[in-house]
C-alpha cells in the first residue's frame, strides 16, 4: 500500500538515520507529501530535501536515502 502522508513515525526513522550521519535536523527538509520516486536533493540555500518514496517501504526506502546523502556530502 503507497504512503499517503508522511508523519511522526516516519520523520522520526529519518531523524535517527540523519542524526547517526552528524546531519543538524536544522539542515534538512522533509515534506509531508510522498512521491515516486522519492527524491534525496539540496536546495538553493544549502538544505537537503528529503522526499520519502510513497511505493517503497520506509525501512527499505531509508537505506536509498542514506546513501544519496553521502553523496550530496561528499560533494560538497
């Protein structure tokens, strides 16, 4: 079943996986609305924007995302 919503639960299994990287909370941006396929960016100002995956579960989908932010941090 797709992901209509993003909440707590959710934005909370992001915070731990962010949190474990060193990322400040203050740096990312997470909307509350899935899509697919979710999308791992960073913004104008510098924030990285966190777009949760609605067809691929979170638990899966969290691994994709850590991955796509190492290489936003590597980067630079």
């Amino acid at each position: 079943m797709a992901l209509q919503i993003i909440r707590m639960n959710e934005i909370n299994q992001i915070f731990a996986v962010i949190d474990r990287m060193g990322i400040s909370r203050e740096a990312v941006e997470i909307p509350l609305g899935p899509e697919t396929p979710g999308t791992v960016s960073k913004t104008p100002k510098g924030k990285f924007r966190i777009v949760v995956d609605a067809d691929v579960p979170l638990d899966q989908w969290l691994h994709t995302m850590e991955a796509e932010l190492k290489k936003l941090l590597a980067a630079g």
